[in-house]
C-alpha cells in the first residue's frame, strides 16, 4: 500500500492501480471470508482513488554550482497529460513559499487556468530578512547571484514537468517583484511576461542604503538598465532585447512602504526597453476607473499598440486605497489587501492572454 501511494503521488496513477492489483489477486487469506471481502473492498476502493487525478503541492530542494534552494511546486490535476503553462512566483520579505502561496491563492487560480506554480523561497542566511537581495550588483545581473540559480531552477522544472516553453511566467512581491522584474529583463529568452506587485525598478540601487531611499520614493541612481548600473556587459541584454516581455504592475497608492513612485518608474523603464527594439510600437496609455464590489477604487492603464488596437503590452492597476499588501489576497495570510482586485486572477487573466493574442513570441531555452 506504501508503495502504492508512492506511485499516486508521483502521477503514476495506472501504476499504482496494477500494483494493487497484483497484491490482490497473490495474497493468501487465512482469516474469514468477512476479512477477505473487506481487504478486496479497501484495496478496490484504492484503486479507483489512485484513478483520479489531484492537485500536488509538493516540496523540493535544488543545487546548481554551488548554490541551494528550498521550493515548493504545485501541479494541479488538470496539467496531467499536456504541455503547461508554469509561473515562478517570488515572495516579499520575511515571506516563505507556503506563506505567500496562502496570501496570494495563487494556486487556487492556476488549478483552474492549468498551471503549474513555482515557489522557491529564500534562505536568512542569504538575507536575515529573507529578502531577495535585488539591489546588490552581484544579484543584478545574468549568469551570477539569485538571478542564475532562480533561471537555473525554472529550468529544472521545465526539464522535469510538461511545460510549454512558450508560456514560462514570473512575478512576485515587494521585493520579489523587484527580482521579477530582473529575471524578464535579463532572461527574457526564458520569461515570456511579467506580473509585479508593489515592486521596485531594476538597477535603480547598488546599496541597501539606495534600496531604502527609492522605497521611500527618492531616485536612487539611474532606474534605465540594469545593465547599464551594475556594469554588466550588454551582451546578453542586447541578444535578448527582440524578445517582447507584456508587463502587469498592481501598486497601492497608499503604500508607505513602497512608493507608488516606483511604479511609475517601472512603466517608465518598460517603454525605454520596448523602444530599443527593431519593432518600435508606439504604446498609448488608455486610463480607465473601476470600482470592485467593495467600493474601492482603482485606476487601470492598458497601453495598447497604436498601429495594433487589439494588442496590449502593459497593464497598470493603481489602487487608490491600497496599502503595501497583494491586492485581493487572503485574510490568513501576510501582506495582504483582502479587498482590492484580485491581482492573482489578473495576472494569470493578462499572462495567457498574451499567448493567445500572439503577443508573445516563442521562446528558445538555452539548456
């Protein structure tokens, strides 16, 4: 029976059923025909639970080089079978895997969307706060830091899952989402779009002193490049720079932690890379006001193509009472602002819109 589990839990479901089967149909009864009956009943019973698809949240442990990390992957039931979509979700400080998978319900969304979430959570001995440490050089750049070991995983379970290479994901919060914002820009080979929360921009601060300054909303260095601030080559950046990568940005106005300033920022610095591209579209900001069940209020920004209507590169959703917290969220988590939008739903909503719309172009994983 042990072993039978093993296999469920594996997705191994037909295996599982045949192991029990086998049992079955070789083991001897000394007992009454009453207790034959009733182990021929549990063991049926288990054959048909191993039969039916569930969703797996699932811990893992992975190294590459010399570093490690500690994640949590959830495959939902209705991946089985096909090519998936998969969305690497990074936590904000003092967060871990479980506790932000709680606050966003993200993986009550992709069960329902097909896709698969990916939570790698950092360690306090990389950051006592266990922050990701987005405004170091060191961890701002392709090929070193967090940035590798965070591009190396995804490749991991791309290589290990069913996943559609052409709809690999990243978002995150707070300081999550300044990495997030990282991984699109310096692998967008690998990322095909991305969904930031209360985030910071990339390369806008080399010190934790400058982090601090540009939370509070003061310019902390040059917010255009990552590459051009941490003095990273431009090789990979400019080898990558044909890749589109749509942007959907949720901040509270009312966030004392971040500053909605950073935000502007983060739009700011997506339409400068969008126009370095050989396709220079011109992108027209369309505000549009909504309100949420609640009575709260925000303002939505879709900037679409000027010569392509139907196209949507960007997203912006200001939320006009909203705080430092993922908008939408759940009151057992942390950070959370359980009544604006549902910023998990939109993202996913945005993401796979722009695979079907076309806008995203397919991606070729370097292995």
């Amino acid at each position: 029976m042990q072993e039978a589990t093993r296999l469920t839990l594996a997705g191994d479901a037909a295996g599982a059923a045949a192991l029990l089967q086998r049992a079955l149909s070789t083991r001897e009864f000394t007992g009454t025909d009453e207790r034959a009956e009733a182990v021929e009943e549990t063991v049926s019973s288990a054959v048909d639970a191993a039969s039916l698809p569930t969703d797996l949240f699932l811990d893992g442990h992975f190294a590459h080089h010399d570093m490690k990390i500690d994640y949590k992957l959830f495959i939902p039931a209705r991946a089985a079978g096909r090519p998936a979509p998969l969305l690497l979700m990074l936590h904000g400080c003092s967060q871990s895997a479980d506790s932000f998978a709680t606050s966003t319900r993200m993986n009550e969304i992709a069960e329902a969307a097909g896709m698969l979430v990916l939570y790698p959570t950092q360690s306090s001995s990389a950051n006592a706060n266990k922050c990701w440490n987005w405004f170091e050089p060191d961890h701002q750049r392709r090929g070193a830091g967090e940035p590798e070991i965070l591009s190396a995983l995804t490749r991991h379970v791309i290589d290990s899952q069913a996943i559609d290479p052409g709809q690999v994901f990243v978002a995150g919060f707070s300081a999550g989402a300044a990495m997030a914002l990282i991984l699109a820009e310096q692998y967008s080979d690998l990322y095909c779009a991305v969904g930031e929360h209360s985030g910071l921009p990339t390369g806008a601060a080399s010190s934790n002193r400058e982090a601090f300054s540009l939370m509070l909303g003061h310019a902390a260095g040059d917010t255009n490049s990552t590459a051009q601030t941490t003095g990273s080559t431009d090789t990979h950046r400019d080898s990558n720079i044909e890749c589109h990568t749509p942007l959907i940005v949720f901040h509270g106005s009312q966030d004392r932690v971040v500053s909605v300033m950073n935000a502007e920022r983060i739009i700011a610095n997506w339409l400068n890379r969008e126009m370095q591209r050989d396709e220079q579209l011109h992108w027209m900001p369309l505000p549009l006001a909504q309100s949420t069940a609640d009575g709260h209020h925000c303002v939505v920004t879709t900037y679409v193509a000027e010569s392509q209507p139907d196209r949507t590169g960007c997203e912006y959703w200001q939320l006009s009472e909203g705080g430092h917290g993922w908008s939408g969220g759940s009151p057992q988590g942390s950070f959370t602002e359980q009544n604006g939008p549902d910023a998990s739903a939109e993202m996913v909503r945005f993401f796979l819109e722009c695979v079907s719309a076309g806008a995203i172009s397919r991606r070729q994983q370097s292995r």
